[in-house]
C-alpha cells in the first residue's frame, strides 16, 4: 500500500466513524425501547473510537472535518434497516461491517509499527459491531450488550 492509500484508509476509519454515529442515532431514535440501550451503546462506541482517531489523523495531517455526508449516508442505511424485523436488520448490520473489516485489515498490514496499535483497535472496533449483531440475531442481548460496553471508556451501566 503506498503512502497516499494509507492516508486515504486512515481518513476512511474516520469518516466511517461518523457513519456510524449516522446509522446508530437515527435507529435509536427509530428503534423499540427493548433495542435501545444498544443502540445507544454502539452510538458511544462510534463516538469514542473517533474521538481516539483525531490525534492519530492530526499526526498525519489529515483533516478532522466531518464529512456531514457521511453522517447522511449511515442515516440513511438505517432508514432502510428501521423497516425489517430485529433480527433480519441486525443480519443486515452484520452485512455491512464486513467490507469495513476487510479494509480495515488490509490498512493494520500495511500500518507502520508505531501505527499498528490504533489500527488493530478499529479492527477490534469492526469486530465488536460484528459481534452485537451476530449475538442479537442469535438471541444474546445480554452477550450482545457486554461485548460492545467491554470496548467502550465510558460506558454505563442498563437501568
């Protein structure tokens, strides 16, 4: 990967972060109350995880603007995901982290050492959407929910 792809796969784990924060706010406020904490986890861990990226994107030079457009777009698949049943929804969620993973992959072995770490976090970060989702669709709200609050800074406790 040369210097000018990592930079562009460094600007994507941001940008796709507030895709994210796009998708998990409107289904949050679409969702039925029993869907909510979740969702409102996955909205923190969308928040958290770029609030980690500004630092590493400042050190490259990159922009910490938010594509507002991004935000558009995860509202806009969550429109889409709104309509389905709970489960069909959540298979769909799993669908769409997959592309991200892949890419997210391909950018940690191409990451410089000192790189590395933040990167495998936003594999990790994939990985626990993954994981919620999968864990939903097979019933485990109780697993879904402590997979996402076991990556979050500042998680709280359901109430």
């Amino acid at each position: 990967m040369d210097p000018d792809q990592y930079r562009a796969g460094v600007t994507e784990l941001y940008q796709a972060e507030i895709v994210g924060e796009g998708l998990f706010s409107t289904l949050l406020a679409n969702c039925p109350r029993e869907h909510a904490y979740g969702m409102a986890l996955l909205l923190q861990l969308e928040g958290e995880a770029k609030v980690r990226l500004r630092p590493f994107l400042w050190r490259l030079g990159l922009t910490l603007v938010e594509d507002e457009s991004m935000r558009a777009a995860g509202s806009e698949v969550a429109q889409t995901l709104k309509n389905l049943p709970w489960s069909q929804a959540m298979l769909e969620l799993a669908e769409l982290v997959q592309p991200y993973l892949a890419r997210y992959r391909a950018l940690e072995s191409a990451a410089p050492a000192g790189d590395r770490a933040l990167v495998r976090f936003m594999v990790e970060h994939e990985l626990t959407v993954l994981r919620f989702a999968e864990l939903q669709v097979a019933g485990d709200t109780e697993g879904a929910l402590q997979a996402v609050r076991a990556q979050l800074d500042h998680a709280w406790p359901a109430s």
